[in-house]
C-alpha cells in the first residue's frame, strides 16, 4: 500500500523560509513523477513544483525563484524548499505520487497548513 506522509508546515514571518518533505512508503517512489500542490481558501488546487522521474523540474510562474523541488529516491522523499515567503503562499500544501505516463497511480498526502503571517 502506497502512503505519502508530510511534515514541515507551519507559521512563519513574510520573507522567512520553510521546508516541507513528503516520505513515500511502497515500491513505486522510483518510479513516479512527484510534486506539491496547494489549495488556499475558496481556491483551487493548484500545481507549485513537480519534479519527474529523469528530473526535470516544473514551476508555477508564482513561486519560481523562491522554491526548490528536489528527490531522493533512496530515502523515498520529495522536499520543497520554500524561501522569501509571502502571505499569498498560505495555503494547505498536498504532496502527489503519480505514473509518468497512462495515469496508472495517482496518490495524494493528507496536507500540510503552511501560514504566513506577521
């Protein structure tokens, strides 16, 4: 069974720094292509960073810049390393497992509140 587990949410100052990892249980971590996304209040899930299988990296035109995605696939973690944040940042941010191709899986983490606020 495939489960995605965040950690690293919370509160933190405008222009403060946060990391947010997702540890992946099962077999399949090597094999998927991974992000985050996130959902603010009265908003839609949208994409922040996603990063594939060979490593290509994909950013929202918002947070390029300021996030880095990153994978390990020895440790089954995906890591978004989150600076110079702003208070349009807050959001419940979702790590999502997915097959490269044909949409075979598709997992999602339980969420993580990141707020920013002074």
């Amino acid at each position: 069974q495939v489960q995605l587990v965040e950690s690293g949410g919370g509160l933190v100052q405008p222009g403060g720094s946060l990391r947010l990892s997702c540890t992946v249980s099962g077999s399949i971590f090597s094999l998927s292509a991974t992000g985050w996304y996130r959902q603010a209040p009265g908003k839609q899930r949208e994409l922040v960073a996603a990063i594939s299988v060979s490593r290509t990296t994909n950013y929202a035109d918002s947070v390029k810049g300021r996030f880095t995605i990153s994978r390990d696939n020895a440790k089954k973690t995906v890591t978004l390393e989150m600076n110079s944040l702003k208070p349009e940042d807050t959001a419940v941010y979702y790590c999502n497992l997915r097959s490269p191709v044909s949409n075979k899986w598709n997992y999602w983490g339980q969420g993580t509140q990141v707020t920013v606020s002074s």
